[in-house]
C-alpha cells in the first residue's frame, strides 16, 4: 500500500476521529497523494466522501486508478454500492459566490453523504466497528472559501470531525498559500509535507513527503517522522525512503 509505505494507517484503530492534513507545494504538487488515498481507502472497504474543490472527481478517481490496478474495479463497486460517494461544492455556488452559503450546503451534503456511505459500509461482512465510519477527503481546501477568512474553513473542518458528524478528515492544502496553517497546528494529528527536491537532487523524482506524527492516530509500523522521495511517471508513484526517526 502506498500510503502504509509513506508511513501513515488508513484505517481507524480508535472511535475518535482523526485529522490528516497534505500539504503541497506549487512545485511538488499533491494530487497524486489524494488519489492514492481515495483509491487505497476504497480498497479496503472504508467509507469515503469526496469534496473536489479544485480538481473534478472524475480526474481523481481516473488517477486513482492509474496509481492502483488494484483500485480500478473498487472504485466502480464502491460507487455502485454507495461506499464511495461525491460532494461537489461547486454545485452550491461558484467561486464569486456566497462562501458562507456554499461552506454550509457542502457540510450538510457531507453530512449526509457521510452517513449514507458508512452505513453501506457497515453492512460490509468483513468490517469492524473501528471502519464503521466515513473518511472524508477534500481535494485543495484553500479553494473551498477563496474569498473568505480561514475561521470560516476552520470551522468547516473542524464540524467534519466534531462530535455531531465524527468524521475521519483528510485534506489537501498549499503550503505556499499557508490559509490552513494554523489549523494544520492546532487540530492535525499528522501532516504530510510534499517539497521539492533541493538542487542537484536526482532528475526523476520530483519532491519529497515528510511524515510528521503529532499523535498516534495515523501511526503506520514506521516512526514518528520519515522522510521519503517519491517521483511520479507513466508507469505510477515510485516511493524511496530516506529516513526514519522512530521517536
């Protein structure tokens, strides 16, 4: 599994929801790591809630399965079955629009969308009651309040994992912008950092992933931070480990 060999677990070994926070760079982009997450989640039969703000669900689940043979036919039973469902927050306004009146559409769609997912998954004869709840993925969150505070996409994620809904959340945000940086602080039990490459590193890979553990919620069988390259070609995501810090 991509995300195990990056040194984080998907699946939840406590009821208490979780926070994962990816955050990208303008020269070593994430989108791959959002598709390896949604298809890796699908894979093991985990409820998963989509919000695309920045790119369409059908170009993350078409990297997806690029990434994963694995996850090609998963994906397309997982939304047959309603395992795997979409909220397009783009449905609830365009970009010039009502943040706060978008934010909130997308948290009841979410919410609803969230349930319906972890009871299809419920239903799964191999699930547990630590996977009987939804995951909640958001592809490029600074887009979702482009004109707003970030208070405003705090609370939004904040709701996602609150007591009310009680959602696994993993999102993608930009390093460059910083909008969820005191978020990623405050609230994240992990933070994947993708940054590029320094000079002089090898011409094929294109950045590095650094794992850092706050708490133990996502705590994969790797230490508390680990750095690896990784390089994405034709052929899918090659991952090597550099380094690895066990406290």
């Amino acid at each position: 599994m991509l995300s195990t060999a990056l040194g984080v677990e998907l699946t939840a070994r406590t009821r208490t929801p979780r926070a994962l926070a990816l955050t990208d760079h303008i020269d070593a982009p994430g989108d791959w790591l959002v598709s390896a997450i949604v298809g890796e989640l699908v894979e093991r039969s985990i409820a998963v809630v989509l919000i695309p703000c920045e790119r369409s669900s059908e170009e993350i689940l078409r990297l997806s399965k690029k990434i994963s043979r694995k996850s090609r036919d998963a994906l397309d039973r997982a939304l047959k079955r309603g395992t795997l469902t979409i909220v397009d927050p783009h449905a609830f306004g365009d970009a010039f629009g009502d943040d706060k009146t978008r934010v909130m559409a997308t948290l009841a769609g979410t919410r609803t969308a969230g349930r319906a997912a972890a009871a299809a998954a419920a239903s799964s004869e191999d699930a547990t009651s630590s996977e009987r709840r939804a995951c909640v993925v958001i592809d490029g969150a600074d887009s979702l309040c482009p004109s707003s505070s970030s208070t405003a996409l705090e609370r939004f994620l904040d709701a996602i994992a609150g007591e009310d809904l009680g959602f696994d959340v993993v999102t993608r945000a930009h390093g460059d912008c910083g909008t969820l940086e005191r978020w990623i602080a405050e609230s994240c039990d992990c933070e994947m950092r993708l940054i590029p490459l320094a000079t002089g590193g090898a011409e094929d890979a294109q950045g590095m992933c650094e794992t850092t553990h706050k708490t133990g919620a996502w705590l994969g069988g790797g230490g508390r931070r680990s750095r690896y390259a990784f390089a994405v070609t034709e052929l899918g995501v090659r991952v090597e480990r550099r380094s690895i810090v066990s406290s």
